[in-house]
C-alpha cells in the first residue's frame, strides 16, 4: 500500500463529495450518498486503516470523518422518512453541512498525506 494509493482513494471520496453537494437539492441525492458512503466504506476506510499513521492530526482527523460519515447514514435516513416539505429541507441543511464538515476533513487529511509522501 502506498501513499498515492490513498491519496487516489481520497481524491475519488473528495469528487463524490462536491457531486453530492452539487445536488444537494435533487431528487437523486440519496443515490449519491450511497455511492459516498460505498467509497468510504470499501476504498477510502480500509486503505486509512493500513496507512496507520501515528500523527495526532491524522488519527483526529480520520476519527472525525468516519463519526461523520456514521451520522451522515442517520441523516440519510431521517431525511426518506421526511413527511413534510420543512422537516426535509431542514435534513437537507442538515446534510449540506455534513458534507461541508467531511470536505474540510478530507482537505486536512490529503494535506498530510502529500506531506508525508516527500
């Protein structure tokens, strides 16, 4: 396992990321979060393991974006099982904010990858 296959693996997380925020308001913004939540799961998360980096920012970071993306799964659900216009936009808010939280993470978590690759 290599540094640039993380970062690789990030960089395709980070992608999903600014296509689930571009549709942030569409109908098919369930699917793009199961497709984040695939790329996390079964890409980005197992490669993070194994890189096994013992800075603090790393370990922090990595923390964050995987409670992140526990609760982003809630807030998936809560927002199918929205009844009224208000109480969805509101999970929409919800979920906009999430997205923005696990892109700044990712951004920290590149940054130190790049960095301990030279």
């Amino acid at each position: 396992m290599t540094f640039t296959a993380v970062i690789d693996s990030f960089d395709d997380y980070q992608n999903q990321l600014v296509k689930c925020q571009a549709v942030i308001n569409q109908e098919n913004i369930c699917q793009q979060l199961q497709v984040l939540q695939q790329i996390f799961y079964q890409t980005l998360w197992p490669q993070v393991i194994q890189a096994d980096l013992s800075q603090s920012q790393w370990r922090s970071a990595t923390t964050e974006i995987h409670r992140h993306m526990r609760l982003l799964a809630i807030e998936v659900n809560f927002l199918q099982s929205a009844r009224h216009t208000q109480t969805y936009q509101q999970r929409l808010e919800q979920i906009e904010q999430r997205l923005q939280q696990l892109h700044g993470f990712t951004n920290v978590l590149i940054n130190l990858c790049q960095k301990d690759c030279q």
